[in-house]
C-alpha cells in the first residue's frame, strides 16, 4: 500500500507541475525552437542599389563641399562600374564613425586656375615728380640729368611723391652719412619702350663700369681702374659676368671689388630687389677702405641706391649716395665733386646698358619673375 501511495502521490506532483508550465508556456508546442518568424521571412537578396539608396545621415546633409556649390566634385569619384564596392569596401574598412563621403572629398585631385597677371600700367614722370620746375623737367632729360650735393644737416631737393613707393633717403640716412649727393635723370627712348627685365640686364656687366670715361678739363680720365664680381663675401675670387637673363629675380645678392684710381680697393655688396613699378640696386662697402697703409674709411660708410623704372616718358633713373669721412679728412678735399665723379660714372653705365638692350631683339616675354 505504502508503494501504491508513493506513486500516486509522484504522479500528482508530475501532474501539477506539467500544468504550471503549460499555463506559463501555452504556445511552447507551437513554437519552433530553431527558426525565428524573422528568418522564415521571405526577403530581397542585398545588392549595391540597396547602399546607395541609402538615406544620406543628417551629419552629412551639409557637407562643405555642398555649401560651397562644389557638390558636383563628389559624383565623379563614385562613378565606376560598379559603385557600390568602393562605397561598401570604405564603410567596412574604416567603421562606422569615418565618414566615407569625406573620404572622397579630401581624395579629390586639386583644382587648376589659370590666372592671368595683373597689367601694370608704366607711370608718367610727372606723376612721381609733381613738384619740378620746368626747368627742372628739361634739365633732368638732359645728357647729365639733375644733381644735388647736400650734407647731413641739409635736405635733398628732387624727392618723389609720398605715394610714389620710392624711398631712397631713408636707406642713405640710416648709415649716418656726412655728405649726400642726389641725381635724376630721364633717359629718353630712342629705337623701343624698354621693361624691368631690360633695366636688370643693363645692370648686369660689373666689368663694364671700368670702362665708362669723364671728360674734365678736356681730358678722360677713367675713375675705376678695375670692376668684377667676387664669388662670396669670404672668397674673394673673381667670377665672370653671367649672360643676359630671361627673367627677373625675387632679389638677388653680388660681392663686387672697384679699383678705385684715387682711395685703392672699394669691396662692395650689392642688392638688387624688383619691385612693382621699378628695380632699386643698393650698394654698401663690406670692407674698410685703405689707401697704403691709412685706413680712409670704415666699413659700411659708403652707400649707393639707384632706382629705376620704365615710365610713359623713358627710363626713370633716381639715385641717392652718401659717404662719411672724418672732418680733418673732408676738409682736405672736395669731398662732392668726388662722391659725383663716381656717381655719374655708374649713372653712365646704366644708361649705356640701356641703350645696349634698346639694340637687342625684342623679347617673347618681357615681364617674368622666377
């Protein structure tokens, strides 16, 4: 009895439970425990129209590329055969937080504009120098142009107009001179309207300036006995001159040596620099200058600049030179005619480098800057 008991009392308990799970589970026979409804479902196969039907995400609804109207640039990296691999090939390499389409756009080749150089117009000489005199004006075409020897306590007397761009004096003043002297002079054209690119080249022949000659007393006389190019500041060695040039500097640096007939070695360095309208050309002596065995004077105590420009009228030539020399040395010697003699010689020179390109064939390109 006590084992019928038992079993009964077992199959009860199965009972009751099965029920429970029966309440809690009413579709459990139902379900299949191995495909969900999802997977049963009958769906596309995924392609490449699918990813590119894709709705853009709201951080890239206002790409830079689509303010700036340069939208279009986009579409043509994305154009292949088949583009959808490229686009789904971006997405899985780089994830989710890489934006595929800014991928494109820091890929794309640069754009190419043409620009054409502006056309600057020559200016006119009175423009730059309202304030001559007409007789001014005629001396100043003349063969020996205008000259004005001044000392540090005076005023130069040709200065250009303030809005001209050309400031001479300053660079002068700034060496603490003791005697100045000013020179203008226009240069008329004769065979063709010169350029900068022809000013340049006829300040190019370092060994001609020994050549040029003054006439004083009905005599020539030749102020510099020799003129070259130095390698470098330290390496003293002559170099020859280079051939003409095709196109103008950014700047250019030269080391020079003038045998002077009177003082002995001047070492100079000079600059060159183009600017909008014109060329300046300053010249500044490295070296103490020693005539035996006296030091005459010290290093940076000579100075030339000499600007040029082409104007409607001719060949603008504007120069400004200063020198300090000890007073018991000046007064001994008619410092101005000698700081002129050695002005007009390189004035001479420009002038005859001019008139060489004025024969020279007219150039392709006239205005061109490395």
């Amino acid at each position: 009895m006590k084992a019928i008991f038992a079993n009964l009392a077992l199959i009860l308990l199965f009972s009751l439970s099965f029920s429970a799970l029966w309440a809690e589970e009413p579709d459990f026979f139902s379900r299949n425990l191995f495909f969900t409804e999802g997977m049963l479902t009958k769906r596309p196969a995924p392609d490449d129209s699918a990813v590119l039907a894709k709705k853009t995400p709201a951080k890239e609804e206002n790409m830079p590329a689509e303010e700036s109207g340069n939208s279009a640039i986009i579409p043509e990296f994305i154009t292949s055969e088949e583009p959808g691999e490229d686009i789904a090939f971006s997405q899985e390499q780089t994830g989710d937080n890489y934006n595929d389409l800014d991928l494109l756009f820091f890929e794309a080749s640069g754009l190419i504009y043409e620009v054409t150089p502006p056309v600057i117009e020559p200016r006119s000489f009175n423009d730059i120098f309202p304030h001559l005199s007409r007789s001014q004006r005629r001396n100043a075409g003349s063969e020996s142009g205008l000259r004005h020897a001044f000392e540090k306590n005076e005023s130069p007397l040709f200065l250009p107009t303030q809005d001209s761009g050309i400031d001479l004096i300053s660079f002068v003043l700034s060496k603490k001179p003791s005697h100045i002297v000013e020179a203008l002079i226009l240069v008329p054209y004769k065979k063709r309207e010169l350029d900068m690119l022809d000013a340049y080249n006829a300040m190019r022949e370092i060994g001609g300036i020994k050549d040029q000659t003054l006439t004083i007393r009905n005599n020539q006389y030749k102020v510099f006995k020799e003129t070259t190019r130095l390698e470098s500041a330290k390496n003293r060695k002559p170099i020859p001159d280079p051939g003409p040039a095709d196109s103008l500097p950014y700047s250019e640096t030269m080391y020079l040596r003038f045998t002077d007939a009177t003082i002995g070695e001047l070492y100079i360095q000079g600059e060159i620099k183009p600017g909008l309208y014109g060329i300046t050309y300053s010249m500044t002596n490295f070296r103490d200058v020693n005539y035996s065995i006296f030091r005459v004077m010290k290093a940076e105590k000579f100075t030339a600049i000499i600007y040029i420009e082409p104007v409607k009228e001719g060949i603008l030539i504007y120069s400004m030179s200063g020198l300090y020399l000890p007073g018991f040395i000046a007064s001994r010697m008619n410092l101005p005619s000698n700081m002129n003699y050695r002005i007009t010689v390189l004035l001479n020179w420009i002038i005859h480098g001019l008139r060489t390109q004025e024969n020279t064939r007219e150039k392709a390109i006239p205005f061109a800057v490395k």
